[in-house]
C-alpha cells in the first residue's frame, strides 16, 4: 500500500509536500505524531479546540 502524500495548499495550487519526520497522515485524514512532535501539536491542538470553544460540559 503506497503512503499517500500530504497535499498542501498554496497561492501557487496545491503542493506535494513529504514529512520529514515520523509523523504522518492517514488515509481517513487523522494525523499521527512522531515521539519528537507528539506533545508540543497536542497542545497545540488542544489551545486551538478551547479557543474555538468546541466543546461544551456535559457534566458537572
């Protein structure tokens, strides 16, 4: 099974772009971390889900 690519969008169109890491990008669009990038993009993620407050309590 060949590894898809991660595409990249550009002004120039879209961009074939390679990890230069252990991350990657699964074929159902879920991402995986390599060890080196795993904290620092999960807390990125989670800054970004509580900014765009998409969550809300469901119990207290």
């Amino acid at each position: 099974m060949e590894e898809p690519k991660y595409a990249k969008w550009t002004i120039e169109g879209d961009k074939k772009t390679k990890w230069i890491c252990g991350c990657f990008q699964t074929v159902d669009d879920y991402f995986k971390f390599c060890e080196k990038h795993n904290d620092t993009l999960k807390k990125a993620i989670q800054a970004q889900v509580d900014e765009l407050d998409m969550t809300r309590i469901v119990e207290e």
